[in-house]
C-alpha cells in the first residue's frame, strides 16, 4: 500500500511537465511559426520591440 502511495505521488508531480513537453513537441511548428510574426511583446519590464532588433541585425550584415 505504502508503495503504490508513492508511485502516485510520483505520476502527480511528473504529469505536468510530461504534459507540457508533449504539447510543445506537438505544436513546435505552429509556436515556431507564431514566433516568425511576433514583433513585440509588452511585460512588467517593458516593452520589447522585436522588428526593430531584427532591422539592426539585417544592417549589421
């Protein structure tokens, strides 16, 4: 009894990430994709202006 307790305890804390590298290995082309037409993105730190990096290093070239 004690053992199967554990093993449960065990498939609860692994669920979610085997979960989450599951959804992520599934869907990597669409994220990818998702990535491509991204241009920025706002958060607590700021914003962050993804095109305008993207012009720098097409310059740099």
């Amino acid at each position: 009894m004690n053992v199967a307790k554990l093993v449960l305890e065990y498939a609860k804390v692994f669920v979610w990430p085997a979960f989450f590298t599951w959804f992520a290995w599934r869907f990597r082309t669409n994220f990818a994709n998702l990535l491509d037409r991204l241009k920025s993105a706002e958060t607590f730190a700021g914003i962050f202006n993804f095109e305008d990096q993207a012009s720098r290093l097409d310059q740099q070239r």
